[in-house]
C-alpha cells in the first residue's frame, strides 16, 4: 500500500506543477491579447461588481453592469470586444459566459487589483 501511496503523490505533484505551467502560459497569452485589443481601440470596458465597489474605484473608463444584471436588454455593442471584471474573477467569469451567450465578443480580464490599467 505505501508504494500506492508514494505513486499518488508523485502523481498530484506533477499534475498541479503542469497545471500551475499552464495557467502561467495562458497568462502570457491573455496579457499579449489584451495589449492587441487596446491598441485596436475597438473595445468597452463593463465592471461586474456592486455600485459600492464601483465607486471605491475602476478602470477609467469602465461601465457598471452588475454581473447578475446582464441579460439581452443590456446597451452593449456588439461590434465591440467586451472586457469584463470583477472583484476576484467568479463574477467576470459569470459575466463572460453570460455575454459570450447573448453573442458577444468577450474577454475575461479576472481581478480588479490585478490588472494593470489606469484606474480611477
């Protein structure tokens, strides 16, 4: 039984190491699209958290739309990439699925302190 145990861990450390890769990989990516989009200039920023949240502070520029608020009668334009972002990332997360449903041109951008816009 030890020797299944012992094969176990090895096992799990390997995969959270290939995970913890790729997720740094996927980063890299994301950082490499967003740079495309805002030089593109073609794009609108939607903050999914509370007003209260909002209000302590956003990127420049962006709208409030409370996550649990977007629904087909949302004023977005569909010809616009639409970044999204919340407190954590769980409700831009939410909010991508939900856009990226209604047909829109989304990209999650996760947790507000990490992401390096201006804010206001």
């Amino acid at each position: 039984m030890k020797p299944f145990k012992i094969l176990l861990a090895l096992f799990l450390c390997l995969f959270i190491s290939a995970c913890s890769n790729q997720k740094e990989a996927s980063n890299s990516g994301n950082e490499d699209r967003l740079k495309q989009v805002l030089d593109e200039n073609n794009y609108q920023i939607v903050d999914v958290r509370t007003k209260e949240e909002y209000e302590e502070g956003h990127i420049k520029n962006a709208i409030l739309i409370p996550y649990d608020q977007i629904n087909d009668q949302i004023a977005l334009d569909k010809e616009k990439k639409i970044l999204v972002y919340c407190r954590s990332g769980r409700r831009s997360a939410i909010a991508y699925q939900t856009l990226t449903n209604l047909g829109f041109d989304v990209m999650d951008l996760g947790a507000y302190d990490t992401i390096d816009m201006e804010k206001e």
